[in-house]
C-alpha cells in the first residue's frame, strides 16, 4: 500500500483544547492564528456531545449528521491545515467510533479497536466497531519526512500499538482524549512513559466541560492537553479553552533516537 503523505506541512502541530464545536466565530480564530499547512488535533467528543447516560438508548438524531466535518474541510481548503478529528460515523450497521483526517484533496478515516467497557461508560455495548481482532496499526502518514499516527485516549493503554508504531518508525503519536476523573497525573505518567520508550513526539488533546451523570455525580473533563518529547512535556494547556502550537524539532527528535537506543 502506497505511503499517505501531506503534500505541504509547515512543520507545526496544533492542539485544540474545547468542549464543543458550538462558537464557530472562536474557533476559526484560533485556525487563522496557526501557521498555514500546520496538522491540528482535535479531543474526543468535542464534534458529537458526550452521552454517556444514553449507552445503549435511543442516541440524538445529530449523531446521524453527514455534515458535521464540513467545517474542518472548509478549513483545510482554505488555510491548507490538516485535521485530526474524532466523530461518530452512522450507517445501517450501527455507530462507529472513527476518527477523520482530513487533507486539502483527501480524507481518510480510522476506527477505533479498543473500547471502554465499564458499567458507567460502556461504549462498547453502544458502538459496533470491531474489537474482536488482534491490534492492528492504526493509521499513520508522513508529512516533510516525519511520521505520524493516529490513537484514541483508549487505546494508548494497549502495548500493542506501541510497539506497532515502534515497529513502523512513528515519530509523532497524536491522541485524542476525552479524560475525566482527576486523571491528570495518571495521563502524564502514561504518555509520557510512552513518548520516552518510543522516542517520539506525544500530542494529547483533551475535551474540556462537564457532565452531569444519572447517578448524580458531575464529571469534569479538565483539559490540561500537552506536549511531550521524550518524557519532558515541552508544552501544556490549563483546564480552559485554548489552543497551543508547537514547531517540530528534528534535530531534538533524532537527538532523542540516537541516545537512548530504543529504536533500532
């Protein structure tokens, strides 16, 4: 299969830290603020509104909207950027758990193979992505010589698709999340550890907003999206809106590579 590559890349990676797709008038600001050509993150749930209380019920008909990536493809024609975008994908089959990468003259989609299945977020017996087979590599595309893949907060707790991305020389890692709990240091610890085994980029985006779960209880989806390089997280946003860009150090990258070892 031929290699997927972005024609044009700034050398830039953008994280978009929000809740919902509501204020189109803020978040295109936030697009023209990055350098054009740049690759841009997304969080889970930030598309299609959490819903946890409705696993398995009748879900709200904006689930089925064909048109909800309009705007990140209006985007990437006219300022050239790509997207990295979680949605809900629905045909006569079901729900699916996929995320999009939109290009200027391409899109692709990727479907998540690992889901939660726990009594108080069970996706699993909502969505009918196929979660019976061996982990696969998730999709990945170079862009200026430097390799990217794509993985779900999920999945990032499945050694297997690390060690694909090992496998396959992945230098940038882009994870959406949608974290809650208090979770932040156990997130850290988590991609951190990852970036420094693989010797590679890590760029988790997380939704920010809150829940207010059947039982009562509101969960809180705190943001705190980073960067990390190695284990030092060079860049981080607070648990507020916000966007951060980051420009691709090569040199740092392969500096990373040749001390340690861990990639041959």
């Amino acid at each position: 299969m031929e290699e997927l590559k972005i024609k044009d890349f700034s050398g830039s990676v953008a994280i978009l830290q929000l809740g919902d797709m509501q204020n189109k008038e803020r978040i295109t600001t936030y697009i023209k603020s990055i350098p054009q050509h740049s690759i841009v993150l997304i969080g889970e749930y930030v598309v299609d509104r959490f819903f946890s209380q409705d696993w398995g019920l009748s879900p709200e008909s904006c689930l089925k909207d064909k048109n909800k990536l309009d705007i990140f493809i209006q985007f990437a024609k006219e300022y050239g950027h790509s997207f990295v975008v979680p949605f809900i994908q629905h045909n006569n089959k079901g729900y699916y758990k996929q995320m999009a990468i939109i290009m200027q003259d391409n899109i692709i989609t990727y479907t998540q193979q690992r889901l939660i299945q726990y009594p108080h977020w069970n996706e699993a017996n909502f969505f009918s992505n196929d979660t019976k087979k061996l982990p696969k590599l998730p999709v990945t595309f170079i862009a200026n010589g430097i390799k990217f893949g794509v993985l779900f907060g999920f999945e990032a707790h499945f050694d297997e698709f690390w060690t694909e991305f090992k496998r396959d020389s992945v230098d940038v890692v882009l994870v959406a999340t949608a974290s809650t709990f208090a979770s932040q240091e156990r997130w850290q610890n988590l991609l951190t550890t990852h970036a420094f085994t693989n010797s590679c980029y890590v760029f988790r985006a997380n939704r920010i907003g809150t829940h207010h779960a059947n039982d009562g209880q509101t969960w809180d989806f705190y943001g705190s999206s980073f960067v990390s390089l190695g284990q030092d997280i060079i860049d981080s946003l607070t648990d507020e809106e916000g966007m951060l860009c980051v420009e691709l150090d090569k040199v740092a990258l392969e500096t990373l590579k040749k001390e340690w070892g861990f990639r041959g």
